[in-house]
C-alpha cells in the first residue's frame, strides 16, 4: 500500500515524538518472525512499559535526523522495528530471551541514555538485575550497618544495665 505525502509526514512526525518521550531506543531486525511471534514481543514490550514500531527505513531515517539522534543511520538495512522503552534493562532482557527463542531475530544496535549502544551492550545490559531488584539492594546496603549499629547499641545497654545489677548486688551483699 502506497502512502501519501501527509501520511508519510504524519508517521514520521508520531515517530519522532515517540524516540524524543523514549529514554531508549533499540533497533532489531525482524527477519524470519511469523506475525504472531512479532505479536508476541509487543505484548511483552508494552507489559514492560514499551513500545514496538515497525517502520521504512526511509521514514526511520528522516525521524532520526529530525529528532536529533545520531550513530543508528548505519544500522538502518533491511527490516528494522524500534523498540522505544523507559527502563533500558527491562526491554534488553525481553530482546535477548527473543533472540534466544528465535534464532533469525537480530538485536542491531541502540540508544540508552544518549549514548549509542552495539548488539553486545544490550546483551550485557540483559544481564543486569531490573531496576527494582537494585533499588532493593541499595536499600539493603543501607539498612545491613544500621542494624549492626542498631545491635551494638543494644549490647552496650544491656552490658549497662548488667553492670548496675552487679553493682546493686554487691552493695546488697556488703550490707
């Protein structure tokens, strides 16, 4: 199906208000995919808070430069979907479990945080904890000295307390 002009321009026009909301950018390549499988990873993409775009490379192109994101041209060649999302490792462990399960689905390259990112960088991103699960070990981190203070405290007052009773036992004991 042909577009016209005002719809290429409106694609392109959604596509950049999506990659400037997205803290991150994924592109992959969906070669091979039947469309319930391309189903399957939006529905796991959009549980995750993302988003799954299949679009030309020429209107993928013209959003890129307009939107100010430089260094993904080049990954740019033959069937390429963005994947928009917020949290950078939450997407990257869905694309790298899919890519495991299907063995013709690509990981090409990304953008997380501003900085461009190779296929392998979102492997290794796969591979950390989920925001929440390091937010709890911070917390952890914080709570484990206090309460090795906290037990400290309690030991000198019962070592306090201990002493006066001893204290009040001799002086029973001398009187």
């Amino acid at each position: 199906m042909k577009m016209s002009r005002t719809q290429k321009g409106a694609v392109v026009e959604r596509l950049i208000e999506q990659i400037r909301g997205a803290e991150t950018l994924y592109l992959t390549d969906f070669t091979g995919l039947a469309v319930k499988n391309i189903t399957d990873l939006r529905r796991r993409i959009r549980q995750a808070g993302g988003e799954y775009v299949v679009v030309k490379n020429t209107l993928a192109t013209r959003a890129l430069a307009d939107a100010e994101v430089a260094g993904l041209d080049e990954h740019l060649a033959g069937p390429t979907a963005f994947v928009l999302a917020g949290e950078p490792v939450g997407a990257a462990k869905i694309l790298a479990e899919f890519q495991r399960d299907f063995k013709t689905f690509q990981i090409k390259a990304g953008r997380v945080e501003g900085r461009t990112v190779s296929a392998d960088d979102v492997q290794k991103l796969a591979t950390l904890p989920s925001r929440e699960q390091l937010l709890s070990q911070l917390a952890g981190g914080f709570q484990a000295p206090l309460q090795g203070f906290l037990g400290a405290m309690n030991g000198l007052l019962y070592q306090w307390v201990g002493a006066l009773e001893a204290l009040r036992a001799q002086r029973v004991d001398a009187a």
